[in-house]
C-alpha cells in the first residue's frame, strides 16, 4: 500500500535529478531563483510563530488538564478533539469568515476603537487559524508528558519551604520541557508543509511554501522543479519529525492517543 | 505509545476504563488559569460553532452572524445534483478505504506485532510515512504520477492514495490494542485443539476489535476529509465533497458550503461517537 | 455468542460496502464520456458561479434540447496549464474550454486543435476576432469601479484609471484578479502616463513597478468568483472586475460604480484540447454558440458582449451599467487588447509576473 506514496515520490525524485539531464540543477536553482528562498524563509517565520502561538495556549492548557476532576478533563479532552472531526476545508472556511472586513474579529476590535483588523490575506489571519489547527498536536503530546511528571516532588518542594510558584518553575516546568521541545517541533513540522490554511486564508503575494508547490505544478507544471521543492520540503518535515521522536513526543504516540478517540 | 517502547521516560496516560489517579493538589489551581482555559477551549471549537449557524442563514454572503435564517442553503444542497453527487463519491470513497485500510492495517499490525528487528521498523516507517509526510508534497508527487498513470480523477486512484493515508491511523489504534493482548492465550487456545485461524477469531480478534473499530472509524474520517490530495487528482467527472467545498469558497459565491460544512461535522461525529456509545452501552451490559 | 454476531455483522457491511465501491466505478472511471445508448457527456471548463451557469442556460440547455443524448460536465477554474497537463500527460479529458485567445494562438495546433468550423458565417464577425484555434465566442471590459459606501458623492468619487493606483488621493482596499491578460497591466501605463495609441509593445517592468505602489493596499484574488466574493462582502473599495462579475455583483446588492475613463476590452474564445474525447461534438457546439440567438443569449445572461454582429440583446439594468460598448452608458474611451502582441508573449508576461507576485 505505502507504494502508493513510494512509487510518486521515487518518480518525482528521479525527475529532479534527470529532467532535463542528469544533474542538481532544479535544487541549487532553488537557491538562485529568488523567489524560492524568499518564500521558504517567510514560511519558516509563519511556522516559528505558530510554534510559539500554540506553546503559549497549549502549555497552560495541558497544564490545567492535569490538575483538574475527570470530568472537567474529558471535557478539555473533548475540546481539544472536536478540531480533529470538524472537517478541514470547514474550518478553514469559518476562519474567513471570522476574519474577513466587517467580520466578527474586525468588529470587535472595531468596539474597542480599533480599526480595519483585516487579517484576512494576511501572514497574521493565516497563522490565527492555523494555531487553532495546530493547538491539538501540542496539547496532546504535552498533556501526556505532564501527566507523568510526579506531583508528589512538589509536594516535597513545598514542604521544605518553597512558595508554589518557585516550585513549580524549579521542578514542575524543567520536568515539562522535553513535552514543549518534542511537540514544538511536530507543530512547526505540520505548519512547514500546511497547504489549506494560507490557500483559503492568505494571498498570492505573500504565498508560503506549500502554495509554491502547487503552483509549480498546477500552473507552471514544471513538474522537474516542483519535484525536487517537494524533496527538500518532504525531508526537513521528516528529519523535525525524527528528532520529535527521539525527543519522546513520538507521533504515533499522538495518532494513538487522537485514534483512541477520547 | 505502544510503537515507541523505547520511550525513556514514564508514562500514564488514561487507558480506557481506567479511572486516573487523582493526584493531590500541590495548590490551588489559580483563577486566571482556569480563564485562560476557557478561552483556549474556545478557541479551540469557535469555527465549529461558527459554521453551524451560518448554514442556516438566510443571506446570500459569508456575513456572520446572520441577520435572517432560513433552510435555503440545505435546500441548495439537497436539490442540486453537483452536491449530492460530490457527498456521494466521498462516501463510496470513505466507505471503500475505511474497509480496505481496516483489513490491509489490522493484517500489518498484526505481521509487524510478531516480527521485530530492523526490517520490520522499516516497514513500519514506510506505512507511517504519509501521516507525517506534508499533504502537499504527497499530492503533487501523486499528481504527477497519476497523469502518467492516466489515473486522474478515477475512483482507484482516490481508493489507493486515501487508502496509504488512513492506514497508519489503522495501524497505530490496532497496534496498541495489541499491546495489552497476552500471547499466551492463543497458545492455551491451540493447545485446547483450536486451529489458528479458528484461535484467531474467536480469541485475539474479539480481544482487539475496539482497535480495530477505532482505526476503521479513523480510516473512514480521514478519507471523508481529505482534500489537499484530493484537489491535485479530481477530475469534473470525480469531485468529492471537500473539493467542492473548497472551489465553493475560494472560486464561487456559493453559501451552500456552510451546509455542506455542517454535514460533513455532524457525519464525522456520528462516525466517531458510534463505537463510543457501543462501548458504552456494552459496558452496562 | 454475541460477539461472533457482531463480526457477522461486521463482516456483512464489509461485503456490502465493497459491492457498493464496485458498483460506484462506473461513474468515476468513465473518462470517455460515452456509453452504449450513444449519449455522450462533454466535459466543459469555465469559471464557475453566476458565469458558468450563464453558459449552461444560454448555450448547453438549447444545444442538448436540439440535440438528446449529449449532456455535459461542469468544471472550474478554466486554467489553461491544466489544458497543457492534459494534452502533454496524453489523459485530456476535456473538450471544451473557454479560455482567452492568446493562450490558444500561442498553442495553435500544440495543445488546442486547429478549429473546424465550416457552418459558421464569418461575414457576421469582426475579423480580429478569428484566428485559426481562436474564435471569440463573447467580449468583454474590464471594469474598474469604486465602492458608493465609501464614495457616496459621484463629485468627490474617484474618476479616472490614475485615481485607482493614487492611494494618498483615495485610501482604501483595491482589488484585482491576478489574471494579467485582461488589461490590468495596460491600466497601470494608462495611470502613468501612458496614451492608448502608446500602450503596445507593453512596457511590462514599469506597468509592474506601477502596481508596486499599490501592492500593500491591494487584495489579489485569486480568479473572478474570489474577487466577486470579495465585492459581494464589501471587502475592497476599488477593484477592477470583468464586467459579467461586475454585473453579479450588482446583482447582489453590492455597491459599486463603474469608473468610465478609458475601458480595456478583450474577448475569449472556446478552445478544443488537442486530442480531447468528443472533438467532433465539440467543433459542433462551438458552431452552435457563435449563432446570432445564442451569442445574444449569453450576453444577456451574464453582462459581456455578443461577438456575432446579428445578436440582437436587451439587457437588464445591472448589464446596461457595466456596458462599456454602449456609448450611452460609457462616457470614455475604449482600448482593445493587442491580440498580436499578446500571443507573442503571453506565457512570458505571466511567468514575470507570477515572480513579481510571489517576491
């Protein structure tokens, strides 16, 4: 079955190196053209900002998972999920218009005497919706991290004198680390490649990578190109998500954990 | 979890059925801990709850919230023979992959439980590929062979891509029901004169099948949801639903993409609430 | 015992769902379109929304009502790389596209078919709307206009191409369709400084450095039905639109005005992807069109302009508004593409521009 995937990606790397003869053309031209790299490090800035968006909501989040009743967990649980079966395309679509001019982000900020918040076609607009896409591949792994981190240490901590807050930074927040590097990694991974969010929300001149892919190949079909952009993109992906893994925030972890369902 | 037992650090994660240790409180969970909760889990579901009202507005344009409400664009979808054909083919498509991937996933899982050593960790790497490997990447590398392969737009073209997607999804929820699953049983089952097969179906296979379920529901989403794929090889003979929500967003003025939206919402939680509610009610039994 | 029930159960659904799949495939692989009865499905590309029904209802009912058994298939966006990726992958599966008709004189023969029509009375049509893949089917303007919200006194509104591009004069959110053929490049000279008898061959670095001005202020969509949604939820003040999306938009409610200063017009032709399915079919319906009642049909349905100089119309009054040929309604001039120019150097234009674009 994985030939399904194998065999394209085996083409497409052939093409790059031999079309239209035998060399590393397409991929030093990825250097050269001038737009590529432009694209490439607007893209990587768009991730990194989504990275830290979803650290900052998702680290207090999974943090107050662990410290809440069963029930109130599997309701934070049940937020986290609801993203994962609200079809893609749909939440796209209820991000534009949550964003657009005269929509409901606009007029708020309007309420309070700030106008024209158009995020809409916007790096800004693209990476408020694709921190709410992302936010479950932090919580998750984070959640599961956290809760083995034993409360009984800073129970200890507390006991010999150290205010809540010291002990939480001193032994509760280097304890989590390892859950904030692995998950951090896997978002900026996901957000590199994504392709429906800056489709539907940004525009064609601030275009991130994953757009110039498709463009490459539906509308300059310049199929040898394209091929050799995938690669590179395909391999940073795989390398972040191979240190994610050994970091411990495994994604299989995470497809069991989202496949449980719960 | 179960894939990476190398794992060094300790886990507990809930297990189903399990009650968590409830720890005892260090302090008090601050106020504003709990507010900035609330809003994340706001967040978190706003376009869910976005999407839902806007398919009963009455106006012709994405103003939210609506002024007016009305039934028209469920209307537009139910009458209008390019939707109902889009929902159809998603559904063969999804119902196709959710059954092949179940089988193709649970008959990996299965080899790979009981082989271990580099080659099965590299199989197993090749079948988890596309749940990490960029949708855009796979869909132009897919496109460009499925042009040579004249299989645009064809149904076994959908079949054999969705198919690689929601495998690994199969493959990770039977994996870990596995896990829990003691060899030992299909040994005393063969002892008692069962033959393997026979072992197979009525010992292991009842023992893993929430697994199985949970990753067959799982194949099936993933599939009904898809689109970046799915927007390289559709041709105008074979769209599927989230194809033609996304032309319907970004090409038309076509409001009818809220209830599609919502269909789509409430399909996929009817789909993952099922074997939910049957455990459930199993369990009360 | 149950349990053995449920797997019969399972089990059953699994068969069941399979069957369905195979019964399902007829629909999806039938690329050929044709079946034993001799109906035959056409493929057809056009642009989606208010537009492509236009063409349903002005063209493909009659032509299926004359001629049973042919019916046809709708798809959109009309991008002519997906004609090249057809015909170069040898799986066209096409056989119509309405496409602009440099594109086809660029391609003549390559990727679009030499067109075969002899039932066409070419004394009905301006000559420079006939090449040998081209033959323009309608023509249209591209309409640059303002938002009457933002605007409300037509005094004080702005009134020429050059007021578009002046952001300091006339703050606010443009539009455009990133399509570079219909004459956004021609509008940027034109505001610099450029007179219509100069604009050929194009000065395409300073038309670009021109909307660099603009670039920050400027919303580019994607293709017409994206900048129509956009007019339609009040998104920019000035936008320039083809006139049947600028027509749609009025027929919305949405409040724009035409700026009637000089008007760039163009036209669009049917193609035949070379090797397309049902060419013969094809050439058929293209003949069909070009008659005097359908050319006026579509131009009444969706606000261009008939080719066919015998196409009696009556237009509506969002139509009326945005008829840059009818001298009544606009009180400027008009500026016709150079179709010439414009097949020699098409593909490249549209390279440069995609890399100013995406920079």
């Amino acid at each position: 079955m994985s030939v399904a995937v194998l065999a394209p990606l085996a083409m497409s790397l052939w093409r790059s190196l031999t079309d239209p003869s035998l060399g590393l053309t397409h991929y030093t031209d990825l250097f050269t053209d001038g737009i590529t790299l432009t694209i490439v490090s607007r893209t990587l800035m768009t991730s990194l900002i989504v990275t830290v968006g979803t650290v900052v909501l998702g680290y207090p989040y999974a943090y107050l998972m662990t410290r809440v009743s069963t029930t109130t967990r599997i309701l934070m649980l049940t937020a986290v999920l609801v993203p994962f079966w609200t079809s893609m395309t749909a939440r796209n679509f209820a991000w534009l218009i949550l964003v657009q001019r005269d929509g409901p982000v606009d007029k708020m900020f309007s309420a309070v005497g700030i106008d024209g918040v158009v995020l809409h076609g916007t790096v800004a607009g693209v990476a408020v919706a694709m921190i709410q896409v992302m936010l479950p591949f932090m919580v998750l792994p984070l959640y599961s991290h956290m809760a083995g981190i034993d409360r009984k240490l800073l129970l200890a901590a507390q006991a010999l004198g150290s205010t809540p807050i010291r002990a939480f930074r001193k032994i509760f927040l280097p304890l989590s680390v390892g859950g904030v590097v692995s998950g951090s990694i896997l978002v900026f991974a996901l957000s590199f490649g994504f392709y429906v969010t800056p489709a539907i929300l940004g525009s064609p001149q601030q275009s991130l990578v994953a757009q110039l892919l498709g463009q490459r190949t539906l509308q300059l079909l310049d199929f040898a190109a394209a091929g050799a952009l995938g690669i590179v993109v395909l391999l940073f992906t795989l390398a972040l998500v191979t240190v994610a893994n050994r970091m411990g925030g495994s994604v299989s972890a995470l497809g069991a954990s989202v496949a449980k369902g719960k | 979890m179960a894939t990476h037992t190398q794992n060094p650090a300790p886990r507990h994660t809930e297990e189903q059925g399990r009650p968590a240790r409830r720890q005892k409180p260090v302090d008090a969970v601050p106020l504003w801990l709990k507010a900035v909760g609330v809003l994340v889990a706001i967040y978190l579901i706003l376009p869910t709850l976005v999407v839902i009202p806007m398919s009963f507005s009455a106006g012709a344009t994405f103003q939210f919230p609506p002024q007016e409400w009305s039934l028209r664009w469920y209307e537009s979808f139910f009458t209008d023979e390019r939707w109902l054909r889009a929902l159809s083919n998603s559904l063969k498509v999804a119902v196709s992959v959710m059954v092949v991937a179940t089988l193709v996933g649970t008959a990996a899982a299965l080899g790979l439980s009981k082989s271990r050593g580099r080659w099965a960790e590299a199989v197993r790497s090749f079948l988890m590929l596309p749940l990490v490997a960029p949708g855009i990447v796979i869909a132009v590398v897919v496109y460009i062979a499925y042009l040579n392969w004249q299989m645009v737009g064809s149904f076994w073209g959908y079949l054999l891509i969705h198919t690689a997607m929601a495998l690994p999804f199969v493959l990770v929820s039977v994996t870990a029901s596995l896990s829990g699953f003691d060899a030992n049983l299909l040994r005393a089952a063969s002892s008692l004169g069962a033959n393997p097969l026979r072992a197979f179906w009525r010992v292991q296979l009842p023992l893993i099948l929430p697994g199985v379920l949970s990753g067959a529901v799982f194949a099936f989403v993933t599939s009904l949801d898809e689109v970046v794929v799915a927007l390289f090889i559709r041709s105008p003979l074979f769209e599927t639903l989230p194809v033609r929500m996304f032309n319907s967003v970004t090409i038309e003025i076509d409001p009818t993409v809220a209830a599609a939206s919502s269909i789509l919402v409430v399909l996929a939680t009817l789909f993952i609430l099922t074997p939910q509610l049957f455990r459930l009610v199993r369990r009360k039994k | 015992m149950k349990k053995s029930r449920t797997l019969t159960a399972v089990a059953g659904l699994a068969s069941a769902t399979l069957l369905l799949a195979a019964c399902g495939t007829g629909t999806g692989s039938g690329s050929d379109g044709g079946d034993a009865d001799g109906a035959t499905t056409m493929t057809y590309a056009s642009y989606g929304g208010t537009f492509e029904a236009g063409q349903v209802s002005a063209w493909q009912e009659p032509y299926t009502a004359e001629n049973p058994g042919i019916t046809f298939a709708n798809t959109s966006p009309s991008d002519t790389a997906m004609i090249k990726a057809q015909v170069e992958s040898g799986s066209v599966q096409w056989d119509l596209a309405d496409v602009n008709p440099f594109f086809a004189a660029d391609y003549c023969g390559e990727l679009v078919e030499p067109l075969e029509l002899p039932n066409v009375d070419t004394s009905q049509f301006d000559e420079a709307l006939i090449g040998e893949c081209y033959f323009g089917a309608y023509q249209f303007a591209l309409i640059v206009s303002y938002n009457t919200d933002k605007w409300p006194d037509p005094a004080t509104a702005p009134k020429t191409v050059a007021d578009f591009f002046d952001t300091e004069k006339f703050p606010g959110q443009r539009g455009v369709v990133n399509d570079v053929t219909n004459g956004m490049l021609e509008y940027a000279l034109m505001a610099d400084g450029v007179t219509p008898e100069e604009l050929y061959p194009l000065d395409v670095d300073r038309a670009l450095a021109k909307w660099d001005t603009i670039r920050d202020e400027t919303t580019f969509a994607a293709n017409n039905g994206a900048m129509l949604q956009l007019a339609t939820g009040n998104q920019v003040d000035m936008m320039m639109l083809v006139s049947a999306r600028t027509k749609a938009s009025l027929d919305e409610g949405a409040p724009f005005r035409p700026i009637w200063d000089q008007t760039m017009v163009t036209f669009h032709t049917l193609v035949v992807p070379k090797g397309a399915p049902n060419k013969e079919q094809a050439m058929d319906f293209i003949e069909f069109v070009l008659q005097p009642e359908q050319s006026a049909a579509f131009a009444e349905a969706a606000g261009v302009s008939p080719t066919n100089k015998e196409a009696v119309i009556e237009l509506d009054e969002t139509a009326t508004q945005v008829n840059a040929f009818d001298e009544k309604v606009n009180t400027g001039g008009v500026v016709t593409t150079d179709a010439e120019w414009w097949g020699e150097n098409v593909t490249d234009v549209a390279d440069r521009f995609n890399t100013w674009l995406n920079g």
